[in-house]
C-alpha cells in the first residue's frame, strides 16, 4: 500500500492552522499529521525512513518566509477585510491587539481575526467590516484558521513598513524643527549684536 503525502512548499500554501498545529505537535507523527492533511493512521504506515525527510522540506518551507500584503482576502467564498481606517480602529482592538502582540506564535488567529474581518457591505473599491467583538471573534476563527502564513506576514509586513516610514517622518521632521530653531537662534543672537 503507497501513501501519497503532500507537504506545503510555500509560505502561500501553510495554513495558519497547520503552522499552529505542526508547533503544538508533540510528536513527529503528529507534526506529520498537521501538515499533510493525512490521518494518524495513514501517517503511521508511512516508513519510518521517510518522516526526517518529510519534516526536514517543511522546515526548509519554514526558512524561505514570504510576505505579501492582501487588503481583502476571500476564504470559503467568504470576502474579509483589513481594518479599512486605522485612524478609527477602536480602544479594545488596539487592547487586544497589543496583548496579544506578546505571543504572536500563540495569538495568530486572534490578531487577524481583529485586523480582517468579514466584510460588511462594499461600494466599489471600498468597504466596512463586521464590529469587533468577543463574540464575532468566535465567529471569524474558524475561517482565519484557513489563511495562509504569506497573508499572515503581508498583515506584519504592513504594520513593519508603516512603522519605519513613521521614523523616517519623524526623523525628517525633528531635523527640519531643529534647522528651524537654529536660523531663529541665529537670527535672534544677530539681533542682539
């Protein structure tokens, strides 16, 4: 009997869930298991001879990290979106957010299930998005679970991107207030004199 196992080999391919799962495992079969979508039991026929080779190309998957920033993502004919205004993102978002910002490895579904949500109504190239909520949040795991760690790492992308153009305003600005400060200390010490 030959058991067809099939490894995701891109960061487009992983799952959340299976990354989650594969980190939970306390066993190579069950690692096994948590990304080749096969049963235990088919799992356990595999020869022992093949499961470092199996594990060994996931891990390599792993080291070849993708990133690719989605501002909607359909998952089970089912459209979400990314918090369309961060200006406005609420209190307890950012709560949430922040706490679970702690233990990202941990916390995957309950930060994107905060930052994408389904869609609400759409007009055009815009939309809103369902409320945050304990409550809609237990609606939206199932489906997070089914993103894939590229839309995960696009999610960080963002936020690491938005952050480093932030220090670099911030560092334009400081520099032209400081020119600023010194032609008027310049202008005032002229004065004086």
């Amino acid at each position: 009997m030959s058991i067809k196992v099939s490894i995701p080999a891109d960061y487009s391919s992983i799952s959340v869930k299976q990354y989650l799962d594969y980190h939970a495992a306390k066993s190579d079969i069950d690692k096994l298991v948590s990304i080749s979508n096969l049963l235990k039991e088919q799992v356990e026929q595999i020869p022992f001879q093949h499961l470092p080779t199996l594990l060994g190309a996931f891990q390599e998957t792993l080291q070849n990290e993708s990133a690719k920033f989605f501002e909607t993502i359909t998952i089970k004919d089912k459209d979400f979106g990314f918090i369309p205004d961060l200006y406005s993102i609420s209190m307890g978002e950012y709560a949430d957010i922040s706490t679970w910002a702690s233990d990202v490895n941990t916390n995957i579904v309950k930060i994107m299930g905060t930052l994408y949500r389904p869609i609400d109504k759409r007009v055009g190239a815009k939309y809103t998005i369902i409320p945050h909520s304990k409550q809609n949040r237990e609606l939206v795991e199932d489906y997070v679970e089914q993103m894939t760690l590229e839309q995960f790492n696009g999610a960080l992308l963002f936020f690491s991107t938005l952050l480093s153009e932030l220090n670099n305003t911030s560092l334009d600005y400081l520099e032209t207030e400081v020119k600023k400060l010194m032609t008027e200390a310049e202008q005032l010490k002229t004065e004086k004199d």
